[in-house]
C-alpha cells in the first residue's frame, strides 16, 4: 500500500512545485516589476474591454429571455421611484388656496386648512425616496456585470448564462481572489518592512528621496491587488509642497488611488491592529500625520498641527477627505471646514469610480471592513478617474465654508457628480432642528407679512 | 453593495397587496426595497426611529406627526403591508372607475385622501379635529416664527368657517365640505414613475 503512494506523492509534490514557481514568475514578471517602476503593460485595460463586451451580451440576453417570458422587466432605477417637481413652499400653497377658493387671493393668505397637503405630501415623498439616504445606498446599475448583488431579474437568466455566471464566480473567488490577496499581503508588508528601514537611516535628501520610491512601488501593488484600473487627468496640476490635497470620498481605497500616483502625508486618527502598525512604520520613512485618539477631539490642536506641516516647504502636501464619510459616489456633500481654515493652498481632486465593474462604495453602516475587502477584491476590477484640478486658495472677504463650498463645487462639476448641501455626517445622527425652523420660516413668511398689511390697512 | 437579488415571492401575501392598494408589481418591489433600507437593522418592521433617520423628513415641519400616521394608536411597529396601505393613499386617483358600493373606497380615491389629511389633524382619532388638535398641528408648522395670540386667531378663523355645527370641533363631513373646491387628487398625489 505505501509503496503504491509515494511515487503518486512524489509527483504531486513536484507538479505543486513547478505549478507554484510558475505562479510566482508570472506574478513578479507581470505585476510586481512594473509597479517597482511604474509602468504598465496594458493587461488590465485589455482585460477592462473584454468584460465590457461580455457585461453587454449578459444584458441583452436577459432582456431577451424577459421578453420571450412576457414579464415585466424589474429595472433598477437609476433614478427615483417617483418623480418631485422642485416647485416652492409658496408656490405650492398659493396654488392649492387658488383652487380652494374663489376669494381675492390677496386678502385671504392666511391660514388654511389644505395648507397641510403640501407638507403631507413632501414628507411623504422623502419618506418614499430622498435625496441624501440616496447618496447613501450603492449606486444601481442598468446593466448587469455579471455580480449577483447588483441584480435583481436573476430568474430570467438562461443556461447560457447561468454557466457564464458560474465561470466567472470561480475565476472571481478561484483565480482573482487567492491573486489579489497574495499581492496585498505582499504590499503591504513590503511597506512595513521597507519603510522601517528607511527609517534608519538619516534625515536628508536620499531618506526623502528613497521613501518616496517605496511608497510609491508599495501602493502601486497594492492597486494591482484590487485590479483598479485608473485613468488620471491634468496631472500638471498634481498638489504640491506645503500644500492641501481635498477629494471627495467613497472608500478607503480612494488613499491608494491617490496615493499611487503621488506621495502625501496622511492624516488620521492612530489606529491599534494591522492599520496601527502600517501607520507606525509610515511615519517612520517620512512625516505623516497622525492624531491620537484624544486629540482628535481638540480642534485648536489639529489644526495647529496641520498648519505646521504645511508651513515646512519641505514635507509632502497633506491629503484630506473633508467630507468626513464614505458617500457613494454619485453627489459631493458639504465638506468640513477644518481644513480649509489653514490658509494654504488647496489642490482639489475628483474622484469618480465607474460602477460597471465593481461598486467601490462602503457604506460601514452595513459591511465592516473586513467583508468590504472581500467585496471589493471579488469584483472584476475597479475603474475609476481622477481629475487633478487648478489650485485654489482663498480669496479676500471669504470665510472657510464658504471656501470650501466654494471647492466642493468645482470638485462636484468635474467629476460629474451632484454637489450637494447636505451635511454626511447627518446621516448618522439627527438633524438638527435649525433646519425645521426654515421651513417654519418661509410658512409664517406667507401668513403673518399678511397679517401685519392687514392691520395696517 | 446593492442589495440581494429580490423578487415577489420573497415579499408576503403580494398579489393582495397590489389588488388592494393599486400599485403594481414593479412599484411594490420598489417599495419593499425602500422598506428594507429603512429597516436598517433588518427586523422586518419599522420604528419611528427608522422614519427620522431620513433627512429630509426632519426637516418637515410637521414629519413627527407624519411619522405618526404610519403607526395605528398604541403600535409601535409598522410592517410592510401597512406601510404600503399609508402610501396607497397618495397614488393618483384613478379617472372614470366605477366600482359597486359593496367595494370599500379605495385608499388613493379623493376620499381616501381626504380621510388621511384629516387623521393628520385628528391624532387621537375620535372623528374631531378639536381646538386643541388644530393649535397643535399650526404649532408644528409655525413654532417660532408666531406669538401665541397669532396662532390661536389662526385657528379660532379655520374653526369658524368650517364648523357648521357649531360643535367647537371639525367632523370629517365639515372637513370635507370645506375643502369641497380643492382638487386633491392633484395635491395630494405623488408622481411614480413607470
């Protein structure tokens, strides 16, 4: 019996042997080398417009295969599920009273009883589908990319595609997967390692300049792991030196993004864990920034901190998320002043992650961490563009929100996103009454200005 | 994320709802999908917690009262089905329909619509908008910006043109009859896209 076994062991153990060599020639020849120097060979683009195709075939065919059914395609919106016409409080109102009554509209603004149908209805309506816990829940898509989480017509799928299904859930969770984890674990720590013993060495120029390179290779692997495929624009505006960078936010991954194609130094709370380490050992190569816990809350400190840094010509521009939360990627919210108190020059950034690969959102209200990354290293790739904007600084009479709102909308414009009022981190805690009161106000406008004409008259 | 792949089957008793309310199985799978994002910690029933953690409803002057609606006296969850009967009521009434008395009004009819504005008013659901209830709901929507005086002229005006029968209290027949010009199918009606 043992006889029989141990040349079939002998043989296996030799076929993984040459199987794993093999692996991790391809690996280093076609992934990590060119993140070492920064180039690229184009295998993801390639790979990017096959599944495109794919993705196109996949949709047409369940539509077909609605139709030969007679159903109903369920489409997910990519918009509303009912349609708000922006019309006015007093608009509204007035035009309800019109069809009320037959009175001299003038003399009889006061209150009335249909009054309540307007607010009824808008309260309704939000209650239906609003504007910011939109924001907050993943984008939908129309067409399908082959991810069973982002659709809903699943049982009109044929054979066909139920294998091409299959087949890409094996590639995903099989090949991708087990890949990408590999290169992230190689990542990352090659950064802890490298950055430690860069930070060795002594303060000046090669320390900089070497910290920079290792940085840079560490996060370019580290973009490979996830398979991001990034297209970056106008990069003569790329921040610079004793500078701000702000962009808007939709995922964690947003810093590798950024931070592949330039170095920064990071701000952020001091975590324990894995994150805590990696941060310590950053900090070791080159100046990051970073808080802990207490002292985050102490406004004054953070922000004489800030100013410091970037007051040093010679440390790297700092890279902010002023928004303060993940939102999902199709609008801007209001970002947080702190940072645009400083004085310095901001170097505005847009980041906008196309949906049909893979959703890049995070809503940490439902996933933590962990089960994000899964998420997000079994998609198929995630695609997205970063547009570098013109930098700005702020101008005479302006104050810090106005500067930021100021920033947002320029970000919002060039990543085709909706700039948006609200503030994101509302989504977690109550609205503050300040924002009934406006309501309230533009109601006892109409009423009582009618009143006080009525007692002059 | 996006959420699971959802259709009729997984939500109960679907073909009734829809008979029921009027919506259509699209609409009613949209609906539920809103319900479960609301219901963010996936009990299967909302709160009022759930209802004021949207934005836009707490800037509603009169949202709380909104919330209410939802709720029947004493209930502190609403499932799916009654929330989808609370938000029949504002499907646009449909033209010509001519239905039997044995029916029961349909919620999104101008009646029914009626009946829901005056619940809004009626929160203890006796039939009457009292004084009391009236000053409560011009509260809600005016709180600062008014005195008290102002308020309570506000409302001894609305009670003395709508209340025939001089009974101090609005019943739903006064309430209707006073509102008998406005068309509320157009303002009491959302717009649902196909």
């Amino acid at each position: 019996m043992e006889l029989f076994f141990n040349p079939f062991d002998n043989l296996l153990c030799i076929l993984l042997g040459i199987s794993f060599t093999v692996w991790f020639t391809l690996l280093l020849v076609f992934i990590i080398v060119p993140a070492i120097f920064g180039v690229s060979f184009g295998i993801r683009r390639l790979y990017m417009k096959t599944l495109l195709k794919i993705f196109e075939w996949a949709t047409l065919r369940i539509e077909r295969g609605a139709k030969e059914k007679n159903h109903h395609l369920y489409k997910p919106y990519s918009n509303a599920i009912i349609a708000r016409e922006p019309t006015s409080l007093e608009e509204e109102i007035k035009e309800i009273r019109r069809s009320g009554s037959n009175k001299d509209l003038d003399s009889a603004t006061e209150f009335e009883m249909s009054d309540i149908f307007y607010f009824a209805r808008r309260g309704v309506e939000s209650i239906m589908d609003d504007e910011v816990t939109k924001r907050f829940s993943a984008e939908e898509l129309e067409s399908w990319n082959l991810l069973t989480r982002s659709n809903y017509n699943f049982h009109y799928i044929s054979l066909r595609l139920t294998v091409l299904w299959g087949l890409g859930l094996l590639i995903r969770y099989g090949f991708l997967l087990p890949l990408r984890v590999t290169l992230a674990f190689t990542g990352v720590g090659l950064l802890v390692f490298l950055t430690s013993l860069i930070g060795l060495l002594p303060n000046g120029r090669m320390k900089n300049f070497l910290s920079e390179k290792v940085h840079l290779m560490c996060y370019r692997i580290c973009v490979r792991a996830l398979t991001a495929i990034i297209t970056y624009h106008d990069s003569e505006n790329k921040p610079k030196n004793g500078g701000i960078c702000v962009a808007n936010h939709t995922s964690p991954i947003d810093v590798i993004i950024l931070a592949s194609d330039g170095c920064y130094a990071m701000v952020g709370q001091i975590h324990g864990g894995l994150m805590g380490v990696i941060q310590r050992s950053m900090v070791k190569a080159c100046p990051h920034v970073w808080f802990e816990r207490s002292e985050v809350k102490d406004r004054h400190l953070v922000a004489k901190r800030l100013s410091d840094h970037v007051q040093d010509k010679s440390k790297l521009p700092i890279l902010i998320f002023p928004e303060g939360t993940c939102i999902n990627n199709t609008s801007v919210m209001m970002f947080k002043k702190g940072s645009f108190d400083i004085g310095a020059t901001v170097y505005p950034v847009a980041i906008k992650y196309d949906p049909r690969f893979g959703d890049a959102f995070w809503n940490s209200s439902k996933f933590g961490m962990v089960n994000y990354l899964l998420h997000m290293m079994s998609s198929w790739a995630i695609v997205c563009s970063v547009w570098y904007l013109p930098p700005m600084s702020r101008e005479e009479g302006e104050d810090a929100v106005q500067f930021a709102n100021r920033v947002k909308a320029a970000i919002a414009r060039k990543g085709g996103l909706v700039d948006l009022l609200w503030d994101g981190g509302l989504k977690r805690e109550k609205v503050k009454d300040t924002f009934k009161e406006e309501q309230q106000k533009l109601y006892s406008k109409m009423l009582v200005g009618t009143q006080e004409d009525r007692s002059r008259s | 994320m996006g959420s699971s792949s959802s259709n009729l089957n997984t939500i109960p008793n679907s073909q009734e709802l829809m008979q029921e309310t009027g919506f259509s199985a699209a609409h009613l799978l949209r609906l539920y999908e809103r319900f479960e994002f609301l219901d963010k910690d996936n009990k299967g029933h909302l709160r009022p917690e759930d209802f004021e953690a949207v934005q836009e409803l707490s800037t509603n002057p009169i949202g709380d009262i909104i919330i209410g609606s939802f709720f029947s006296p004493g209930q502190e969850t609403v499932d799916f089905p009654s929330f989808v009967r609370i938000l029949a009521h504002f499907r646009p009434a449909e033209k010509n329909r001519t239905r039997d008395g044995a029916q029961p009004e349909p919620a999104n009819s101008s009646t029914g619509k009626l009946k829901f504005a005056f619940q809004l008013y009626d929160r203890d659901r006796d039939g009457k908008i009292s004084r009391e209830e009236l000053l409560q709901v011009l509260r809600a929507m005016l709180e600062m910006q008014v005195t008290e005086e102002q308020l309570e002229s506000m409302a001894e005006r609305a009670i003395q043109e709508a209340d025939l029968d001089e009974d101090d209290a609005i019943s739903f027949d006064e309430f209707k009859k006073s509102l008998e010009k406005v068309n509320i199918d157009h303002k009491m009606s959302i717009h649902f896209m196909k």
